[in-house]
C-alpha cells in the first residue's frame, strides 16, 4: 500500500513563485537575493498557516544556491538544493523553540554559529515558534543576534510577535505575513483538485475557504477530509454536511418571511434548523453575516467585501434591492443586542425567536419615509391611538419664517432662534377634526404635522424684544441682600411663639425622641440627664451633669440652638451650656494601668512568669 501524504506536505511551495498570497514578502526576498542586500536577521511573523516556516525554508536554500536563476529564485538542481530537498544539508540548522527553549539550548547553538560553513556561503539558522524562548535564552541570545559572523543568517519566525523582546525585535528585520484571501484559497484548491482529479464545485470550495479563516494548512486539511467523506466528488450539500455549516438558503428563506411579516414560517424555519443539530448562536451569527452582505451590496463599490460565489453574490444583489439600508442597520444592530445577550438568556430558543419577531415588525415599528417638502429623510412613530405620526426631528428652519438680527438687536438672536428651531417633537397631535373643506385624507397627516411645528416653533422662539439699557454690575454684598429681601417677600415671616418653661420641656422632649427613633440610645441617656431652664425671656439654658456630657452638648449646640429657633419662630434666642461643678466626683481613682505596668506588676506577684519569659527568649509586644 502506498504511504499517502497529506496535500499539506506533497504541495508545500519548494520556490517563492508557488508561495499564496504573499507576494509582498516573497518580491522583497527576492530583490535582496538579487541585489546582495541580505540583513543577517530576519523576523516571520504572521497567523497560522499562512508560510511563514515555509518562506523561511525557501529562503535558507535559496540563499545557497550555487546557480541563481536571474529571476532570485534557486535552480533546484545544484549540490545545495539538492541536498536540501533531500533533509541533508549540513549548512541549514532548524530549532523548534516550542520544545527546546531553555538557556542551555540557546548556548548550544551559539557554540554552533562559531564554525564555519565546510561548503556554500552562509550558515542558516531557522528558529520556530521564536516567541516560546524564555527570558534567560533571549538575553543569552542577544550578543549573538546583533553581532554575527558574516557567514551565519538568523531566521525566527512566530505567529505572537508581541511577546518577544522589544530587543529582539530592533535586531531582525521584521516581515509581517497576512491572511490569504478567500479567492486565492480557492484557486489554489481548484489547482490542487486539478492535479488531483477531483470533481470539487466552486461553492463548495468557497465554503472551505471561509471555514478556514485564511489558514492554507487548515483549507488542505479540509479539504482531504471532505475528499475521503464524499469520493473525490465534491459538491456544495456534502460540504454543508461535512462542515456543519448552515446552508445559505435558510436565511434567503427567512428573509423573504421577515419582509412579508409571516412570524409563522420564520418560525418553523428556525425550528427546522435546531432539529438539525444548530444552536441559536450559530443562527445568529450566520444571520447577522447575511444581513452585512445584503448592506455590502447596495453600493457597487463596496461589492467586493462580500466574498462568496459569484452565482450567491447575484442572489444577494437581487435581495438587497427589496430591502432599505436603514431597515438593515436596524436589524443588525438588533441582532448584535441579542448575540451579546444570549448567553446570559435562560430560556435561549425564546430568546433568538423574540428576535425573529421583532425583525418581522421591524418595518411596521420605524418607518422611514422621505418628506416631500424638504426631500430629507426622516423617522416616523406609529402612535397605537390612531394619532398623526410624529416627526423625531422636524426641519423647523424651513418650515418658520426666518428670525433675522435686527440693528438694534444683538446678533445672538439669531443664532439662538436657529438653534432653537431644531428642537424635538415629542407630543403627539390629534388628528385633525373634519370640515366641509377638508384636505384630502393622505394630506391630512402632513397638514397636521406642519401646524405642530409651527405652533411649537412659536413657543420655542422668544418674540425680539427692544433693546434694553445693560444695567450696571451687582457686588457680590448687594446679590446677597438682593436674594435675601427676596425670600423673605416670598416667605412671610411666621409669628414667633412665647417662650414658657413648659413649652421648652414638650419640646426638648421631641427633640430627644429623633434619636430614639434612630436607635441612639446613648444620645438618648446623654440628653436626659441635661438639665434644662430659662433664665431670661429669650435664653435657655443646659445644665450638664459631667464633663463628657458637656463635650457632647457643645458638639450639638448648633443642632439644638437651631431647633428651639425653628420651634419658637423667634431667631434671637440665645442657647447657653453649663457644667455643675457640684456633681464632679472628688476623687476618680487612680488611673489605669499600661500594658508594661500590668506586666511589671504581675511578675512582681508571681516571679515564675519572669523566668518562664526569659527560658523561652520570649518578645513581648507592648
């Protein structure tokens, strides 16, 4: 039985002419062989893939080339080529960095850089997945990677160029490789079908192509597989299968419910698509790509960022044709909410057929018309009550007579009125009772919305007034005694209330009871043992008891000078704290002991508690 090989490996580019895709890197490669302009540091950086192993390899043999061909590319005929066709070039070292990527492995290979190549001009070391060195083999790696032997070429290549060493990076020549594009991918499948004698249909190939995102590897790949699955006979419903890919169809087909408003089929499509084993995100997702193509193909210029079949890429330019842009931006920015939302949705088949509902009422939601005065587009609101639709943003500045700067006027009045003319309307009018002379019934609703604004416009617009003399500068004294006799023309002054020892007790009591409505019962206990007394008409006095509870009166003073001038209307009262002397203690007791005293006292009284500290080298933290 024959060995098979993957299309991967039997149709790896041996030259840079078969390189996909990459035609900016490989022309300079190229030019520098040609030129003798080699730098003796070359960085590949690029996705997965996408030939950075495979130009590095092309450029090693190239490079030793005893024949160049005048093109740059290698004759594949000398001693070097062949030799390294074959795996056997003693001129051309690779190092996997992935699993040698120690500091050791790294000294290694700068102990080999020091011997000069026995045949051909340089020394290639091709360095792979560069980027999983650790930090001590980069640094060990430096002296060698600025300064090189003429003889000996460095080429790294990774696929994270972010986590390699900014000194790493100043030291290469940096090559960044893209994507491969979906048609490049397909032509180069439909080559390698060629050769092969495989029956492929461009939509399938298509599929692969977009399924692999760019990847050359992954598309051959693919494409083995679904030759083994089908028999060399492949067709774009086999593919589908293969790949589990929703079919393009579906979507045509729930887009033609969604514009008819049949929630019933667009239903029973999504239900049929879940039976198929799809879950709703993948639904969304394809929905929302559908729908980004349809938007693509309204312009002409923008058509080539759809990239599917050209027999598809009709099919979407025909459906693009029946459906607004504005319908489609709202759509897709519907969807987008309910892809981000998904995950979090408990029940997530209601989810994604809540979405498809509101996409069939969609159109009946926002209508966008175009006005026929003013030739604008503009959004309307249905309103439920049978209410003339409303305009979320009226041009007033057509509609109104133009307010103009008079000579005397400020020229701000203008602009202001300008500005003003581009207010909002959010009240909805009443249709328009019926006369003898009536409008026609489809002018009505304009007729109505044309006398909206400008009874708006005549409320929003002040009238010009005439020029008045600007009046001189308050101070900032005369703005607060100007403010203060106003609120006191608006804030009658109340009659204030006799001050008698009883009412002063009512009210301490309620104002005692605040805190005990908070829970404070320690400012309850505080405020009760106060004492408190009128000693003249307009002064109360608190008497204290002891010095803690003359501290916390003075804290409250403001409070409760505030409170009795409220409850009294009489703003003259003056609220005066005493200390009773009488009721201080003579004698507090001495005071408290510190920790070091406590402990000094303690051994005083029991010595072993010293010995015991000084055996166990103890440090006491006090």
């Amino acid at each position: 039985m024959e060995n098979f090989i993957v299309s991967a490996r039997k149709y790896r580019p041996q030259n840079f002419s078969t390189v996909v895709g990459q035609a900016h890197i490989t022309t300079t490669l190229k030019n520098a062989i040609r030129n003798n302009q080699l730098a003796h540091a070359f960085l590949f950086c690029g996705p997965r893939g996408v030939g950075k192993t495979t130009c590095a390899r092309i450029l090693a043999k190239t490079i030793n080339c005893e024949n160049l061909q005048p093109d740059g590319e290698a004759c594949n005929q000398c001693h070097s080529c062949t030799s390294f066709n074959e795996g056997s070039s003693f001129n051309i070292h690779e190092l996997d960095a992935a699993s040698n990527n120690s500091v050791d492995d790294i000294r290694t290979l700068v102990e080999q850089v020091r011997f000069a190549p026995q045949a051909g001009k340089y020394k290639i070391y091709i360095i792979d997945e560069v980027h999983m060195l650790s930090s001590s083999a980069f640094n060990a790696f430096l002296k060698t990677l600025e300064e090189p032997p003429s003889y000996a070429i460095f080429i790294l290549a990774t696929t994270e160029k972010h986590k390699i060493l900014p000194t790493i990076l100043s030291r290469c020549q940096i090559f960044d490789f893209k994507r491969i594009t979906i048609q490049d991918t397909v032509d180069h499948l439909q080559e390698i079908c060629g050769k092969e004698s495989i029956e492929a249909e461009s939509d399938a190939l298509h599929l692969v192509a977009q399924k692999t995102d760019g990847c050359m590897r992954d598309s051959l790949s693919t494409l083995d597989k679904i030759v083994s699955f089908t028999g060399g006979h492949l067709t774009y419903q086999n593919t589908l299968e293969h790949l589990n890919i929703l079919d393009y169809d579906y979507f045509f087909k729930v887009m033609e419910a969604v514009m008819v408003q049949d929630v019933a089929t667009a239903l029973l499509i999504f239900d049929e698509i879940l039976q198929k084993g799809f879950e709703g995100d993948n639904f969304l997702n394809g929905w929302a790509e559908f729908l980004r193509n349809l938007l693509m193909c309204k312009e002409e210029k923008v058509m080539h960022l759809v990239e599917v079949s050209g027999n598809l890429k009709d099919r979407y330019r025909q459906m693009s044709g029946k459906v607004s842009p504005s319908y489609l931006i709202t759509a897709l920015h519907l969807l987008n909410e309910t892809e981000i939302n998904y995950r979090m949705a408990r029940n997530k088949r209601l989810h994604v057929e809540m979405a498809l509902i509101k996409l069939c009422f969609l159109q009946q939601a926002v209508n966008l018309v175009s006005d026929d005065q003013t030739g604008e587009v503009v959004k309307k609101k249905l309103v439920a009550d049978g209410a003339v639709p409303q305009r979320l943003r009226a041009p007033f500045a057509q509609l109104a007579p133009e307010v103009k700067a008079t000579a005397g006027q400020p020229a701000t009045t203008a602009s202001i009125a300008n500005q003003e003319a581009r207010l909002t309307i959010e009240t909805p009018v009443p249709p328009p009772a019926k006369t003898a002379t009536a409008q026609p019934a489809e002018q009505q609703p304009k007729m109505a919305g044309v006398t909206a604004m400008k009874d708006a416009l005549a409320t929003a617009i002040p009238k010009p007034t005439q020029p008045t003399v600007p009046q001189p500068k308050m101070t900032g004294l005369a703005a607060m005694k100007e403010a203060l006799a106003s609120k006191q023309q608006t804030n009658p002054v109340k009659q204030a209330i006799p001050i008698t020892l009883g009412a002063l007790h009512v009210y301490w009591e309620e104002f005692i009871d605040r805190f005990r409505q908070a829970n404070k019962m320690t400012v309850v206990s505080n405020l009760q043992l106060a004492a408190i007394s009128l000693p003249a008409p307009e002064e109360i006095a608190i008497t204290s008891r002891n010095i803690v509870q003359f501290r916390f009166m003075e804290e409250e003073k403001l409070a409760i000078s505030a409170f009795f001038k409220d409850k009294f209307h009489n703003l003259g009262i003056v609220l005066t704290l005493l200390l009773d002397e009488s009721q201080q203690a003579v004698d507090i007791g001495p005071a408290p002991l510190s920790s070091r005293e406590q402990f000094q006292k303690m051994t005083e009284s029991y010595p072993l508690v010293k010995e015991l500290k000084d055996r166990l080298n103890l440090e006491l933290d006090f």
